[in-house]
C-alpha cells in the first residue's frame, strides 16, 4: 500500500469520475487559485482504493443534496493529488496516509499552497494478513518464524518453490519486501494487478479454506466479512523501516488526515465547513466500502443508503447556517 511518499493504487472508473488527464507539475503547470471558477463547485481527489471511495461518497452525497453544491470527483493518484492542490485544480484530499515529504514540499515550510486539515477519524495501519483458519492448522504460522517454517504452505505457480506472498498493483511502495528480506522469509511478491482483484482471489481462496497470505489494511471492509488473522511483526519505532531493503519492523498505524487546498480552506465556505467537521470510524468507511465493492453498489446508491441509516452521524458535520 503506502509508504510516506508515493503509492499509488488502481480503481476502474466509474462513469461519473472526471479523470485528470493531464499530470501537473510544479515547474510547468499554471496555478489556477486566481483563475475564475465556480464557487459552488467542490473538487475532490479520488485516490484508487475503495475505502477512499467510499470517503468520497458520502461526502459527495452530502454536499450535492444537503448544501446544494456541485461535486467533481477527480480520479488521481497520491502525490499527484497534491500537486494538484499546489496547481489550484482540486480542492481537498480526504484521505492522506503519512507523506510528510510532500507536506514539506507543499506545506507552510514550502509552497505553502496546502493546509493540513486535522483527522478524519479513521485510524489506517498496513499489515500482513491470512485467514484464522490457518493458524489453527498450523500454529505458529502468523509469525515470522511460523512463517518461515511453513512457507511452503503457500506456494503457487506463480511463486514457483517459494510461498506466495499476494500484492496489490506492482506501482505500489511497500515495505515487504524489505520484511521479506530481513526475516529470510523464502516468500515471492505476486502482483494481483488491482486491489479489486487482490480481495478477489482472497475470497475465493477463503471461501474454499486455501492458504492465502496477503497485504492489506485497515480500514477495509474485507475485514467485516471475513475472520482474518494479522501477521505477528514487531511493533514499529522511529527508523526501523528507515531502509528499504532492510526492514525490522510492522508498518506504523496513521491517524488519517484530510488536506486542502490553502484556498478552499481560507475561504471558509459552508462546503469547507462541512468537510472540516466530518469525522467517522473505520466501521462507518467499511459500511460504505462494502455496498460498493461486495454488494456492487454505485458510489452514489452506497452513499445514500448510508446517509439514510446514519442520520445522528452526519447531522451534527452540517453548518447550521447552511443547512435546508
């Protein structure tokens, strides 16, 4: 998933997805916070994993039919998002994981074009995960010592006479490799291609009691549905993932954050305010991440079964000026 600097992570687009075509940067791209454009229009960044997706939802949901704003979802990945806040072509991130790097390119110490705007409530941690069942048929083996042991366990024909360890998109950074490294854990990284087809060939592996070791996170919605275990890593401290190639150490867990547009957020309009006071659980992302992806609902229908659900929860992130 995402290191503190450039993941990225791939969703298929939805039709109602405006894509940013063009890749911006900051030595060739023209700002665009003075230009003209409509200031009832929220431009929202839409990172490619779907409990971003489901963030996105339901804040779409509420800007369009409790405050009457128009909402461009713009799919996009991780640091390019920020660019595009620096370049003035979208005006929030909802979901940051780490990434005090381009807060240091984009924040007050630099182009100060960006403001970090507090938690969204969510608490996000990567890990190594695999079903219950295994570990009670082979205790021990959610360790890195039972998985050294039993590696073996999870050869495929992708991984040929190692243990499959099962990866998103190769574009992500990850530490496991790293982990895999400084364990000697005799295990091969085989790409799924997509997080959607990752979680995929984990319920099909599930659903038949299969080994499968793989990487996920929290939030997820596969969490909600399926009994899995956590791989026993040590605990994460400053500087034990500080080489890449040599990793000691579980990933840290992040209190995630929302970043703006310095603009957006100066501005202090009834949409900034409302995405300034959302805060939910990463029950309440995994909801909304399981309409969408288990239960194939559109981003729009998952959102509003929610909303309807949760009225006590989004009430109190509305402006009470602003409010119908």
């Amino acid at each position: 998933m995402r290191d503190r600097s450039t993941l990225t992570r791939s969703l298929p687009a939805k039709a109602a997805v405006v894509v940013l075509a063009v890749l911006m940067t900051a030595s060739c791209a023209v700002r665009t916070t003075s230009m003209l454009r409509d200031p009832d229009t929220v431009r929202i960044a839409l990172n490619g994993w779907v409990g971003y997706e489901a963030d996105a939802a339901v804040i779409e949901h509420l800007l369009e039919h409790e405050l009457d704003y128009q909402v461009q979802i713009m799919q996009i990945d991780e640091q390019p998002a920020w660019q595009a806040l620096d370049q003035g072509a979208v005006d929030v991130i909802l979901e940051n994981w780490g990434h005090e790097d381009l807060m240091e390119t984009y924040g007050p110490n630099g182009n100060d074009t960006v403001v970090d705007g507090g938690p969204n409530g969510n608490i996000g941690h990567i890990g190594w995960y695999m079903p219950r069942y295994l570990t009670e048929e082979y205790p021990g083996i959610d360790t890195p010592e039972g998985l050294k042991e039993h590696a073996d366990v999870f050869r495929t024909d992708e991984s040929g006479d190692k243990g499959q360890f099962l990866a998103g998109a190769p574009g992500f950074v990850t530490s496991d490799q790293g982990m895999i490294d400084h364990y000697g854990l005799p295990l091969s990284i085989v790409y799924a291609g997509s997080e959607a087809a990752q979680l995929t060939a984990v319920r099909d592996a599930y659903e038949d009691e299969q080994p499968i070791l793989f990487y996920s996170q929290e939030p997820s919605w596969i969490m909600e549905d399926l009994d899995l275990v956590r791989v026993k890593f040590p605990e994460w401290t400053e500087g034990c993932d500080a080489d890449p190639a040599d990793v000691s150490c579980d990933y840290p867990k992040y209190d995630l954050n929302k970043i703006y547009r310095k603009g957006f957020a100066t501005e202090d309009s009834a949409a900034f305010r409302l995405i300034d006071a959302w805060k939910w659980r990463n029950t309440d992302q995994n909801v909304v991440a399981g309409l969408i992806a288990r239960d194939g609902l559109e981003r729009e229908d998952a959102a509003a079964k929610w909303a309807a659900d949760n009225k006590d929860v989004w009430r109190p992130w509305i402006p009470e000026d602003a409010a119908k």
